[in-house]
C-alpha cells in the first residue's frame, strides 16, 4: 500500500527559489556503515569499563545535599517560638 501526502510548505517558493537547498548525501555507503560499525564498537567497550558508583556519599564526605542543614520541627512544641507566628500564619501550625 502506498500513501501519498500532499505537503504544503511554510515558506514561500519564491524564498526557496533565493536560498536552494543542498541535496543530502546518502548514508547507506560502504565506508559509511563501517565507520558507524567501528564507532558502535568503541562505545560498546568504553561502556563496559564504566563502573557503578553509589548516589550516596560515605559518612565522611564534605558533600551537603540541598535541604540537608533545615532543621525540622515533628511537633509544634519543636518550633521555636520565634517561628510560630510565621508558621501559624502559613496555616501550618494552629
């Protein structure tokens, strides 16, 4: 089965008629597939020397993740009370 569009371009003929278009090469050349083979070939390897390393620093690491020095407040008796008043007014506290 075959199926036909009619494309209407955006752009005028008369700006394509100014600015022609190169035609592309084709892909599918010899020299090309074997090229994409070596490349293909090189990722594979360079993938299988890569190693996977934890998300989480150790203990001792200098790393600070963002929220990591917030204090948090379990109770409303944990906020001081220099705070309640913003967090009474957020509708957090009540």
């Amino acid at each position: 089965m075959i199926c036909v569009y009619a494309h209407r371009s955006a752009v005028p003929v008369s700006i394509l008629d100014m600015f022609p278009l190169k035609d592309i090469p084709a892909a599918n050349s010899v020299d090309d597939t074997v090229e994409l083979e070596k490349q293909v070939d090189r990722l594979g390897r360079v993938h299988q020397r890569l190693t996977v390393q934890s998300a989480k620093p150790g203990r001792n690491s200098a790393i600070v993740r963002p929220g990591e020095k917030y204090r948090r407040y379990r109770t409303k008796e944990d906020v001081p009370k220099t705070g309640r008043l913003l967090y009474k007014l957020a509708g957090m506290i009540r």
